[in-house]
C-alpha cells in the first residue's frame, strides 16, 4: 500500500469552524485551534501541504489562564532602538489588544517555517461575541 500525500490540485474546500474562547483555558484552546489550521484532524493530513481549515475565536477577552500566569507572564515589545523594550502584562494586553493573546498562543503552536505564515492567515480572532464570518456558516465546537 502507498503513503498517501495530499497535493494542492486535490485539497478538498477548507471549513470554519467557531470556537467561543469565554472560560476556556489559553494553551487547549490555542492546541485546538492549531491543530485545526494545520489539518492534523484530516486523514489526508501532509506536513508539507497546507491541508487545514479556517478557524474563527470569538470572546478572546474572557479567555482563562492557569495558576499565577495572569500576573507573571509579559510579552515583550521592542522598537529597534537602544533601550526599546517595553513589556505589557497580560491584564495591560487585554485591554489594549485581547486578540494578540490568542494569535501569540496558537502562532508559537505551528511549525517554524513559510507554510505556518499562510496558515496563520486562516486564524480570525475577535475579542467579543460578534464576528464577521457569519456568511460562511461556521461550525461551532467546543474546546
């Protein structure tokens, strides 16, 4: 029997899927969502091909951290000058921009390499209940 690899020319239409991040915890929510971009849960997953689904993340504001992550963890910013560092704690972030907290989670889970960035394009975060992919009738799951 042959190894089956999925090319460009058969991929099959991608889904949406819609997952409500509200009280759901970051790091199973972001193994979810990027295990759905990356298509792991298809039988005609390839690494090398792009087989994954859209995924949209609605109430990424009211996402849950474990432990005493909410006060210790910082994501650092730098301008590209000397002394141009500026860390934001995670309650500074979701004030400021509640979807970076999600794409940073779900972007450190794909592969470091040209096909992540693509599918990085197919993650649609927002921070309260509506969204605008109403259109393309996403399937809501839970995480």
């Amino acid at each position: 029997m042959k190894t089956f690899l999925a090319k460009n020319e058969t991929l099959p239409q991608p889904k949406w899927y819609l997952i409500d991040a509200e009280g759901a915890v970051l790091g199973r929510l972001a193994v979810k969502a990027a295990n759905l971009i990356r298509g792991r849960t298809k039988a005609s997953y390839t690494p090398s091909v792009d087989t994954g689904d859209y995924v949209v993340i609605i109430n990424a504001a009211k996402v849950a951290l474990t432990g005493r992550k909410e006060e210790q963890n910082e994501y650092m910013f730098f301008s590209g000058f000397v002394g141009g560092e500026s860390f934001r704690s995670i309650p500074q972030q979701r004030e400021r921009n509640a979807p970076f907290i999600v794409k940073h989670a779900v972007k450190g889970m794909l592969p470091k390499n040209r096909i992540a960035a693509k599918m990085l394009t197919k993650l649609r975060v927002f921070a309260g209940p509506e969204h605008t992919h109403a259109a393309q009738n996403p399937i809501k799951i839970s995480v």
